[in-house]
C-alpha cells in the first residue's frame, strides 16, 4: 500500500526529529538492534543517508554520487544531522516525485522512490536511536505496512520486475496478515536468474504452507532484523519464516 506524498514527507520529518531527540545524551551507549554501533554511528549513519539523497534530488543526478563524511566533533554532530533533514525534506517538498534521477532500483528512477526510501529509512533508524534506551515507539501502523512491502517487494525481488531474469516456483508460498491494518500478502518462492527468491503480491495465498501474522510494526520490525520470531503468529511451517528472514538480511543487515 503507497501513502501519499506529503505523509512520507511527515514520516520523514516526525521520525527525524525523534532520531535526534533519542541520540541525544547518549552517543557513546550501544544501540543493541544495530550490534557493534552506538548512538553517534547511527545519527551518523542516516545523516550520511539523508544528504547522499539530497544530493541526488537536488542536483538532478542520473549516476551515483560519492557520500559526505560526518563531524568527527560530537558538538557538531546534531546540527549537521538536522540542517541535513531540513535540507533533504526542503528538496523533497520542492521536487516532482514523477523527476527521473539515479536510484538502485531499476523499476523506478524517480524522486517518489527516495521519499518513499527516505521515509522507511528514517523510521528503522529511529527505532535503532530508541533502542539505545528500550523505550521504542511501534512504527506508524500505515507506514509499517508499507514498509513490509517496500523491504519484502523491491529490495529483496527486484529481479522479478524485469522478465528477462526469470523466475520458477518452487511449490511454497507464504501468506503475511497484519490484522491491525487489514492488509494480506503472500510469497511465491522460487529461483531466479540471481539465486533464491520469491515472487511478492497482495492479496491471500491458495492454500499456503505458512500464515504469518502480527502487527504491522512488529512484521516490519522483524522483516528489518529488528524484532524477533516471539512477535510473530507462525502456523504452518515455520522454516518458511526463518528462511524469509534469512534471504531479507542480505539486503538489511
């Protein structure tokens, strides 16, 4: 389900804003969903995010370009976070979401691509910020049920979009329902030109090895590597899950 524009934009600006406010005062405490950083890795991280996208966006750029560097000075750090999200949410605004630039993503080189990217980036990392203290706020229902199709749809079946790389199923399909939003999808797994895979709809699946059910902030959460199996409801097979979340930590970490 797509949101519109200026909801993205909100995200956005909500989750940013958040980001900072839970990073603050504890740049040097461990973020335990994102092992091995603490707070300052993550405000630097997604600020390197945030101005490498504005870059894009802003300059019209059809080709990648080289990412900023963050301040090495904690004092500087968080208003070069925030003039960097005023900046991205400015150009954003600003930009016709129909606008050809670069991205990764070789079914869609516009602008609308970002904001959404931009949106579902900034609230995982501002999860990661919250995870510093435990005090985590859920994922906006609606934008979380976006986001399992974002993480479980583009990034991880790219591939399909294009016929020419081929895909044959296997016989397994998955079926995903976020009771609190209302939404079912499913997976049809398979290979594909480039490895394992699946094939990703909505609607229910025909008779599915595996139903998988939670909220849509924990199945996004989870998709993410940011949640455990225990916030899930599996009936069925529960390989099938593991293997989901096996084949979607080559593309979050």
């Amino acid at each position: 389900m797509r949101l519109d524009w200026d909801r993205y934009l909100g995200h956005i600006r909500a989750d940013g804003e958040r980001l900072a406010a839970a990073a603050e005062g504890h740049l040097d405490d461990a973020a335990p969903w994102c092992p091995g950083w603490v707070g300052r890795d993550v405000v630097q991280h997604i600020g390197i995010v945030h101005r490498h996208k504005l870059a894009i966006v802003a300059g019209n750029l059809q080709e990648n370009p080289e990412p900023e560097t963050a301040p090495a000075e904690d004092d500087a750090l968080g208003a070069w976070y925030r003039d960097g999200l005023e900046a991205l949410l400015a150009a954003l605004t600003a930009a016709d979401p129909a606008a050809r630039v670069f991205t990764w993503h070789r079914a869609d080189r516009s602008v609308g691509f970002w904001i959404r990217r931009m949106a579902h980036e900034t609230a995982i990392h501002r999860a990661d910020a919250e995870s510093i203290t435990g005090d985590i706020t859920p994922l906006d229902p609606a934008l979380a049920a976006d986001g399992v199709d974002e993480v479980l749809g583009p990034i991880m079946c790219a591939y399909t979009e294009d016929p020419h790389w081929g895909f044959e199923a296997d016989g397994r399909t998955a079926e995903l329902r976020m009771p609190d939003t209302g939404d079912t999808r499913h997976l049809v797994f398979g290979l594909g030109t480039h490895g394992p895979g699946w094939l990703y709809a909505e609607g229910p699946a025909d008779d599915p090895l595996t139903v998988i059910e939670a909220a849509a902030s924990d199945l996004d959460l989870w998709a993410w590597g940011r949640a455990g199996e225990a916030v899930l409801t599996v009936t069925g097979e529960s390989a099938i899950a593991e293997a989901i979340r096996a084949l979607a930590a080559e593309a979050t970490g």
